[in-house]
C-alpha cells in the first residue's frame, strides 16, 4: 500500500470567512443541544447566579407562574449562541463586537432540545481594520416543539479570506 494520504483531499472545519456571507442568508444548525438539569445546575453556580428559580424546586414549585426551576436565560443565550459557531466562525472570527435585540420569548426547561438557526443581516469591510470586516448576524433558538425561546442580534469581526492558500485553514 502507498502513502494514500498524499493524494486525499483534506477538508478541515472553519466558520466562513467574511466574503462567504450572504446577507438575507438563513443557516440552520445541527444538531440541536438537549438541555439536563446538570448543565442547568452547573452553569448557574459558575457564574454565581443565586437564583432560586435556577436552583432551589422546592421555591420554585410554589412560586408563579412557572412552579419549577427554569434554565438559565444566559445558559440559553450562550448555547444558542454557540450553536453557531461551527458552521459560520470558528477560526475567522476576530471578536464579538457586542449583542443587541435580546430576548427570551418563551423558557427553557430540563429536558428541552434547543434548535437553532441565523440569518446574516448586513455585512461591511472594517473601515480601521484592514483585512477583516462586521457582519451582523440575528440568531433564533426554538426549542423541540418549535416554539422561540430566545433571540439575539450579534455584530462579530471576521477575517477577509487571505491570499495566501496556506493561511486559510485557521488554527
């Protein structure tokens, strides 16, 4: 057998870079992410959220008008977020340049499966930064039974495609 690995062609995974944007463009992505009590827990006392609406069933049961423990609003948001991040910026983005429009619709609850999907809404070269520009994306996450559970404008830094091929596979 030869040195098969020569002639393969390799594909390594990347967000896109800032020309491959299409504005009015709708991603999906998958696959969802099923929310567990742990991750609930977890990321509630990591981030020092004393919450009993996160924390505490026994509160939560007898306070309106949900009666149980919710998942962390910032849980929801950075996993809706990250949801993302595979298929439009790992390894191009530069930065997050700030969030706006933030909403949570609808809760999320232990054992939800959040969906989610973004359309790029503008896009501009960097008018102080050559070689990278902004790109305004509007994520939704739905949870299984389709229903919106949060919503958020992001505006990010991306990398131009650089000319050099051997540049383009960001580490």
């Amino acid at each position: 057998m030869g040195d098969e690995t020569s002639s393969t062609k390799r594909i390594t995974q990347r967000g896109l870079w800032f020309e491959e944007f299409e504005v009015g463009t709708t991603y999906e992505h998958r696959p969802g992410r099923t929310v567990t009590e742990a991750d609930n827990v977890f990321f509630t006392t990591l981030t020092m959220n004393t919450q009993p609406l996160h924390l505490d069933a026994a509160e939560s049961e007898q306070t309106g008008p949900f009666h149980e423990r919710l998942v962390n609003s910032m849980f929801t948001l950075s996993t809706l977020v990250g949801l993302s991040v595979a298929q439009l910026t790992q390894g191009t983005i530069v930065a997050n340049l700030g969030f706006t429009e933030i909403a949570f619709p609808a809760p999320v609850r232990h054992g939800d499966t959040i969906y989610a999907e973004t359309l790029v809404v503008d896009k501009r070269l960097s008018s102080s930064r050559p070689g990278e520009g902004v790109v305004t994306l509007a994520h939704t996450a739905r949870n299984q039974r389709g229903e919106v559970v949060a919503t958020a404008t992001r505006k990010t830094l991306v990398r131009v495609q650089p000319q050099d091929p051997a540049q383009q596979d960001p580490a």
